[in-house]
C-alpha cells in the first residue's frame, strides 16, 4: 500500500505565494476533489453547545484532559490548538478526531506554567495554536514518546523554558507565564499577519516560509477544515515571524524562489515519509503516523488509510 502521506503530498500543486512583512504563504491546491468531511473544528462544536473540555478529575492532571462530546458529529482537535481555563491552559499534544457522542481522555501539554487553580470549570478556546517554532519541536518529542513508551507527551519542561524565553525576547512577561499572554500582547500584529493571507478556492493547505525559508507545511483532506483553521495557523506562523531575535536558519534554504522552495519542501516531507514513517495507535478515532527524519519533523492523522491532517517541519529554522 502507497504510504499515506505520500499520496496525500502528489495530489496537491502549489498555488502564488502572497507576503507580508517576513512571512509568506504558498497555497496548497487538491488537484483531484475530496470528499465533503463530517467533522467540524473545536470552535464549532464549542459554539453548539455539545462539547466540552474539562480536567480529568477534580484534582486534575497535568498532561491529559478529558474532552466530552454529546453531538452527532466527530470534532478535530488540531495538534498546538490551545485551550484556556480550568487548572491552567493546555495545548493538544497531537491532531486528534474525537467520535460523536464519546468520551475521550486527551493527551496535552501545559502552556501556563505559574498557574495551577481553578478559574473555571471547563475549558474554552483562546483562538491560538502554538506558536509554530515550539509545535515543530513538540511534534518530535511526541514522536519520541509514542517510539519509546507509546504515550503522546512532549517534554514539559523545555516548553514552560521556551515560553518564558520567548516571552522576554517579546516583553510579554505575564505572573503565570502563560502564552496566551504573548498572543495578546501583540495582538494587533499578528492580527496583520491574519489580515494579510486570503484563503483561496480549492486552497486545502499551505507552506510557510519566513524570509523565503520553509519552516512548516500545514494540509488538510478537507478544504472547508483549512479554511476554518487557517487563521489559527496564521497567528501560530506570525508570532514566530515577529520574534527576530530567534532565527536559526542555514543561509541556503532561503535562496529559492518561494514557490520552488515550497515544491521543495513538499518533496523533502514525501521522500521523508517514504523512508521513515511509523504509525501508532492514537486517542479517538484513526492513527497517526510520525515522521522523524533529520531535520524533518511530521505528524499525520490518518482515518482508513486517508490523511485527515498532516503538519510538517523544518527542525531548527
């Protein structure tokens, strides 16, 4: 059987890039049309009324929570997605398809490292995922903890360092050390970045570049899902394109015209997938399969052998 990510990665073509400031976006266009999706996102089943996300138990549990969902459709949870309140905001440690009407324990991380009291009695959404530097560097460790455990954790301690580090290169010190704070302090700007990319018909994915060097590609099996979460991506893409003081890259990845570089990119993740894919059993529906090669970092949910998400790194850029 052709591997998933591989087939997912040839039906798709690149659209014109569109740039603002230090980032740009190349849009990721089906080549063949998908079937319509039955899930919705987190702030849609929100919305409804017929999901919630609480602590575990009343003491709680740093790395899982439990979400609740009484609706009639699956919901997806996006891998960095962030979730505010109850004992401390978390964010999911990987991209998960929740069953309608099912209870599932959910593996997360915690974004909030100088809070752990109730403000709520569940959690809603900030609005946020991850900023994007530390979601490559979580895929990987994620992938390390399913390869030696079969738990879906990430390493907490070099995320709560990343965030006060992040938050002192953009003075945005909060009391808890939340990254929420970051996104709020500069939410007029990353609202810029939100502003400055449209979604274009057929568009079911991006690559993003800072400074013409890829550094994360973003694909979705239903074009209506993208759309929806594409704003998301865009503040996680555009606090990092804000943060200057934090670039790593080699100088020769940024030589390329963005959309050679993205073709580029896009290979580079299909011919990592090829060779070193690994597929374990997830929370919820399907599996995720976790790509750990060299530089390259990615994470799919796969549901009967279709990638539902992918998302994928350059490690270190």
């Amino acid at each position: 059987m052709l591997n998933p990510i591989v087939s997912a990665l040839a039906d798709v073509a690149v659209g014109l890039e569109t740039s603002f400031e230090r980032l740009s976006v190349v849009p990721l266009l089906r080549r063949h049309p998908a079937a319509a999706s039955s899930c919705i996102t987190l702030d849609e089943a929100l919305a409804r009324g017929d999901f919630e996300v609480t602590e575990v138990s009343e003491a709680g549990q740093v790395p899982e929570l439990r979400v609740i969902n009484t609706g009639t459709s699956p919901v997806l949870l996006l891998d960095g997605e962030e979730l505010v309140g109850a004992k401390q905001n978390r964010i999911v440690n990987l991209t998960v398809l929740v069953p309608a009407r099912a209870k599932v324990p959910i593996p997360v991380s915690c974004v909030e490292a100088g809070r752990w009291n109730r403000r709520s009695r569940g959690f809603s959404s900030s609005g946020n995922a991850q900023y994007s530097r530390a979601r490559a560097r979580k895929v990987s460790q994620v992938t390390q903890s399913l390869a030696s455990s079969g738990e879906a954790r990430s390493d907490q301690h070099w995320i709560w360092d990343d965030i006060a580090a992040k938050a002192s290169r953009l003075s945005a010190d909060s009391d808890t050390s939340a990254m929420s704070n970051i996104f709020e302090a500069h939410h007029r700007a990353v609202r810029g970045y939100v502003n400055a990319f449209p979604c274009i018909a057929g568009q079911c994915g991006a690559v993003f570049l800072e400074e013409g060097i890829p550094v994360g590609l973003d694909l979705f099996e239903s074009d209506a899902m993208f759309r929806t979460l594409f704003p998301k991506l865009l503040r996680s893409y555009g606090l990092d394109a804000l943060d200057t003081n934090d670039v790593r890259a080699p100088q020769h990845l940024g030589l390329l015209d963005p959309r050679d570089a993205a073709r580029a990119f896009v290979g580079r993740v299909a011919n990592a997938a090829a060779t070193h894919a690994s597929v374990f059993p997830t929370v919820g529906l399907g599996e995720t399969m976790r790509v750990e090669e060299g530089r390259m970092a990615a994470a799919a949910l796969l549901l009967d052998a279709r990638v539902v998400h992918l998302a994928a790194f350059e490690l270190g850029v």
